[in-house]
C-alpha cells in the first residue's frame, strides 16, 4: 500500500502523488520551445518532485530530446576548480544513465569524446556542450539543475554567463536547447557582486501550492486505494489551514491514516481533524522545523512579521526590500491579491507567534484570581459550555491588574503584546480543560480569529489592535459574516487600544442576527515616574 511523503522527493511507486498536469503540460511545452527556465521556491515546495516527473516524460516519452539532471547541492563551499571537476564526472555519470535507460550504446565517436573532454572553467563547459551536440545528431539536449543555490559563489558569474552565450546562439543547433534552473535562493539573489545579472534571458515558472482541487486528488486517491472516506469537510479544512502547501498536506493525511488508530472501516471526521490538527500545531517535524529556524535567522524577522500580523493597513510586499525578499524566499510570506505582504498559512501564523512567545512572561500566576480552582470550573457550565463572557472579562481585569508589567514582558515588541498575552492566557485555559485552540488568517492581516473547540462546541474569538472608531465599527460586521459562514451565532471581538488615552469598552450587541460581545482593552504606555513594581 502506498504513503503519504514527507521525507524527501515523492515517488509515484511508493506515495500517494499530485499529478499537476497543468503544469507538467506547461513546462513540457516552455522546453520544447527552448526557453531557459528558472524556478526558484521554499524549500519542500515539491520543486524536485515535479523536475523528476519532468525528467520521465522526456527520457521514456520523448526521444528526440536528452534529459540531463544535475544536483549542485554538495558544492556548496568548493573552489571553482573542484566545482568543475565535479560537474564533469556528474555529467559522464549522467549521460552514461541516460543512455542505458533507453537501452542505447555508445557510438565510437561519443566513447572518444567522452575519454577525452575535460572542463575546467565555464569556457570549457560551453565547448563541451558544442562538441556532444554534434555527436547526438537531432536529439536536442535539456539540462536541469536542482538544488542551482549550491554553486560556488565565485563561479556564479562566469556560469551564468556561458549559459546566456548558448541561449543567444542559434536556436537550431544551441545545446542546452532547454535548461531548468531550480533552487530556493533566486538568480539575482545568487549574483552576489551586486552587478546586473548575466543571466536576463530567463524564463520563470511558478510552481504553486496545491490547489483544494488537488488536495482532493491526492485524498481520492487514498480513498479508491483503501475505502476509508475523508469527510468532504476534512478537505477543505486541510487545505484551509495548509494553504495547499505540500509537505503540511501530506503530513496532515500522514497523521489521519497512520498515527491515530481510526480503524480503517471508519470515515475520518472534523472530531479526528482538530486531534490531528492540533498534533501539527505542537509537534515536530521538518517543515516547522525548517519554517522556525529561518524566523530566528534575523532579530529584524520578528519586528516585520509581528507588523505584518498587526496592520489591518498591511505591509507593501518589496521584493527589493532584503528582509522581505527573504521571508518570502524562505516560503514564510507571501503576495496578497492586493499587493501586501501575509502569512502564508494559519499553521505558520500559530507556530510563528509561538517561537516570538516567550516561554515565561512572569505574569502567569495573575492569569486567574487567587481563590480559581485548578480545574478552573468557575469558566465551565453544568453542560460544558465555556463562559466565554466570564473567562474575557477576567483577561481584561486581568491587563488591568498587570498594569505596566506587561511592558516587562521579555523580547516581545510593545504592538504585540496584547496578543502575545491573550494567547498565552487562553491556551492555558484550553490546555487544562481538555480543548483545542488554533489560529484562523481571515484577511491576511491585522485580523487574527482565535478559534477554541471544547465539547464539540466552537468559539470564535477575533483580535486587532485599534486603528480608529471607523475600523472598529466595520469589523464588527466583518465577524459576523464570518460567524455566519462558521454556522455560529455567537463570537467575541477583543480590540488593544494602545493610545496614550484609551477609551475601555465593553459592549454586547446583535449584528445581522449574531451576537457579538465587544472588548476594548487599554494596553498600558509607560512605567509611572518612579514607579516600582
């Protein structure tokens, strides 16, 4: 029986695979007409996946064209010459492959030729090329390069321009006739003197997430193969929380059909959805691990990503701008619709506010008063239901109490920390009553929703930070069409005002026939003159 991957390229013998033969039809054709292509994207985005399936259809599907793959991982650190030494015996390597896949042998000229050819620099890997073309008569040769970000930095240049020189050339005979270009890091990121690229001929292909369409194309395909059935909400709420990105999606389908134990002969419900769901947003695996050490990479990421997350007006999306450009080369943001920067997925949102938490704000023995039981059945019904009204009235006494303290919360910048606190304060109370919490991106930014499930009953709690009585007004109605999308009737509005004076608000009111309680919590300035604790 097949898998769901995590670990690595997918194989179609081995794992349950995405087609993307939209795509696939796309780069196949940009190939035959010859372009130099180069796609750069995050890590675990399924580059190296889809180059292989690429590479299938021209080595066993089309004969009048010689695949060539490449890998420069392992150069990252050499010295040109070595560099070169070694893509030369990567190239025999390959080519030799290549041949006996097809069942092909050698001519005695392309044996010579082979024994005798050497590359030392980039003006012999263009002659190398110009001569193999010859012996290959009317096969044209297509060479990819995964893994482009390895090359040594102080052959970039000369690469790159060798290559161009070949494109330039006569289409008819040029050899490379195609070449992919695939990495993380994008040509003019690699050009690191700064100078024009010489590489302006290229072609970029964007390789996306997976769509909702194709979330449900890998999921059918688990469903013929074993008869279990995915809820058709599941679905959807993979794809929601993921954004399609494709090793979440995976790990997501990983966890519902191997770690839980739902017997086979049962459907996989929304109950087994939040245990699976809430098992990625605390977990392990490389993903996270990969999205987490790239935030930590720069003290700047943690200003701009806690700015993206607050300003309802949003952060332009400038790729000039080198901490942008590298979020978003590390798969951690991307473009809106409307040109500003967003999270790219509300799992990434969750564990992005998690690493910038700190593990101990020195407030949480103030969460609760003194005399709150340890089970804190104070906030529960006789039913289960959670006092929602009582449990945010006691986080905005709460804030009241702490005053100032909550500037001496440890590397949390001054914006955040309301949420910062808020967050920290509901997923204590969600961890001891046994219920789940997880993060909603309705917007992209400045609009975070809370989501808590207890007892098979859903709170929606949506956060922002004042940005004026107009905005406030008008996310009151934007709540309650979510609420109504949600299938619930009832949600709460915590707004931080960090005015030099605020106005606190407490208000209950019925919108478009929901009700929506309303929190306006002051978040203090300044340490009083003087002031100890």
């Amino acid at each position: 029986m097949r898998r769901f991957g995590t670990q690595g390229p997918v194989h179609p013998q081995k794992h349950y695979v995405v087609s993307r033969a939209v795509e696939l039809a796309d780069f196949v054709m940009r190939v035959k007409e010859g372009r130099y292509i180069v796609i750069f994207a995050p890590r675990q985005t399924g580059k190296t996946t889809f180059f292989q399936r690429a590479l299938d259809v021209f080595a066993d599907e089309e004969p009048a064209y010689f695949p060539i793959p490449l890998n420069f991982e392992e150069y990252g650190g050499c010295t040109p010459s070595v560099f070169y030494s070694g893509l030369h015996k990567d190239l025999l390597e390959t080519i030799e492959n290549v041949l006996a896949r097809r069942g092909e042998v050698f001519s005695e000229g392309l044996t010579e030729f082979l024994e005798n050819a050497e590359i030392t620099d980039h003006l012999s890997m263009g002659r190398f090329f110009r001569n193999f073309s010859k012996l290959l008569g009317n096969q044209r040769v297509i060479l990819i390069i995964d893994e482009f970000d390895g090359i040594p930095k102080e052959a970039v240049r000369g690469f790159l321009h060798s290559l161009r020189r070949i494109y330039v050339s006569n289409p008819i005979s040029r050899c490379p006739h195609s070449i992919g270009i695939v990495g993380v890091k994008s040509i003019t990121q690699l050009n690191y003197d700064k100078s024009i690229s010489p590489f302006n001929i290229q072609d970029e292909f964007n390789l996306p997430n997976f769509t909702l369409e194709q979330v449900q194309e890998l999921l059918d395909q688990y469903m013929e193969e074993v008869g279990q059935q995915f809820a058709p909400e599941v679905i959807k709420s993979i794809h929601k929380q993921t954004a399609g990105q494709p090793v979440l999606v995976n790990r997501f389908a990983q966890i519902l059909t191997e770690e839980l134990d739902i017997p086979k002969t049962d459907p996989i419900t929304m109950a087994h959805f939040s245990t699976a769901h809430t098992q990625l947003l605390r977990g392990r695996n490389t993903n996270i691990e990969h999205l987490t050490t790239n935030i930590r990479r720069n003290p700047r990421f943690e200003s701009v990503l806690m700015r993206i997350m607050a300003r309802e007006e949003g952060i332009d999306f400038n790729l000039d701008d080198d901490i942008i450009s590298e979020l978003a080369t590390y798969g951690v943001i991307k473009e809106g619709t409307d040109g500003v920067c967003e999270i790219l997925n509300p799992i990434y949102l969750y564990r992005i506010m998690r690493v910038f938490k700190p593990l101990v704000n020195g407030l949480e023995h103030e969460y609760f008063p003194e005399d709150t039981g340890e089970a804190l059945h104070e906030y529960l019904t006789a039913t289960g239901r959670i006092e929602m009204e009582a449990l945010l009235d006691n986080f905005r006494d709460f804030i009241a109490r702490a005053g100032f303290r909550i500037l001496q919360v440890p590397d949390t910048p001054q914006e955040s920390v309301g949420r910062h606190l808020l967050l920290a304060y509901l997923d204590e109370f969600v961890r001891r009553i046994g219920g789940v919490m997880h993060i909603e991106i309705q917007t992209g930014r400045g609009r975070m929703d809370i989501l808590i499930t207890h007892n098979q009953r859903k709170y929606i709690i949506e956060t922002k930070i004042w940005r004026g009585d107009s905005r406030y007004q008008s996310g009151k109605k934007q709540l309650a069409a979510y609420l109504k999308l949600e299938g619930t009737t009832q949600g709460y509005y915590v707004v931080f005002d960090h005015r030099q004076d605020p106005e606190p608000r407490v208000e209950t009111e019925t919108i478009d026939d929901v009700t929506i309680r309303s929190y306006v919590i002051p978040v203090v300035q300044e340490q009083p003159s003087g002031g100890g604790v």
